[in-house]
C-alpha cells in the first residue's frame, strides 16, 4: 500500500520539478520606481530639512543612476543641484550611505576619485527587500549629517507602501 502511495506522487514531483527547471529564462523583471514615488521622497526630504531650518537640493536617481526628481528650495544654493545628483548616484552605485564611506577612500587614485562621485555624508540607497531601486542625495545644510537625516526621512515617507509592494 505505501509503495503505491510512493508511485502516485512520482508523476506530481517530476511534473513540479519540470516547472521549476525546464528552462531558464532569458530575461529579468526588474521593479522600478514610479515618478510619483520619487516625487514623494523628495518632497518628504525637503519637508524634514525646513523642520531644521535649513534648504536644500534633493535628487533622486533610479536604479541606473538616471535622474527622477530634483527639487531645490527657494534659498538653497545652485552648487546644491549637482553635488546632491552626485550624492544620490554614488549611494545607488555603491548601495550603502555615504556617511559610512567617508574614511574608506583616503589615497590617491582610488575608486572615489573618479568625476562624478560624492563621498559625503547625505546620500543614501532606496534598497527595499534586497532589491535597490535607486539613490536620495540632499545637499545644503551645514554638515552632512542633516543632509543625511533629511534623506532619511524621504525614504521613510514611502518605504513602507514599496515594502508592502
């Protein structure tokens, strides 16, 4: 009788095991974020920094370093605008925050080096589940770690609806 039981599950494990292993595709689904939620991120950035009394510039990269969003505040300066694309870039290129690096790169010729990178407290990953989906870099308050706080709480306004997803 178990022997049967044994050989009524053979066709059911083969079949499964096919499903799973039949082929591998080609391709990848990768998320991405939509326009409104960067638009969300930045606007929670530049909320979280007026709280501090302080204005800025926040860019949100997607997945591939390209620009979604930018703001600046009415006050922040226009050097701003590029060190927060290069901040929020370099934290989606290297998936971590940027205060974290800061000591990492110290002699000359070493990765940070290249034109285009910010080592610089205020950018932060948008890595949700293990996936990343982009970068926040604020730029404009007077140390780093408020640039870092205000990328923060972009990221809190919309990471819990994106861990949800």
């Amino acid at each position: 009788m178990k022997y049967l039981k044994m050989l009524t599950l053979i066709p059911l494990i083969f079949s499964l095991s096919n499903s799973v292993y039949s082929e591998e595709s080609l391709t990848l689904s990768v998320k991405r974020m939509k326009m409104e939620t960067a638009l969300r991120i930045a606007q929670a950035a530049i909320k979280a920094c007026r709280k501090e009394g302080v204005q800025i510039a926040v860019t949100v990269v997607d997945r591939s370093g390209h620009t979604q969003v930018v703001l600046r505040d009415v006050l922040a300066m226009d050097i701003t605008l590029p060190i927060s694309k290069q901040k929020a870039h370099t934290a989606m290129a290297f998936n971590a925050a940027l205060s974290t690096m800061e000591d990492r790169f110290t002699k000359p010729f070493q990765v940070a080096k290249i034109d285009g990178l910010v080592i610089s407290a205020g950018g932060i990953p948008i890595n949700i589940g293990g996936s990343i989906l982009g970068g926040i870099g604020v730029s404009g308050a007077p140390s780093g770690e408020v640039d870092e706080k205000c990328a923060n709480a972009g990221l809190a306004a919309v990471s819990e609806d994106l861990e949800m997803e």
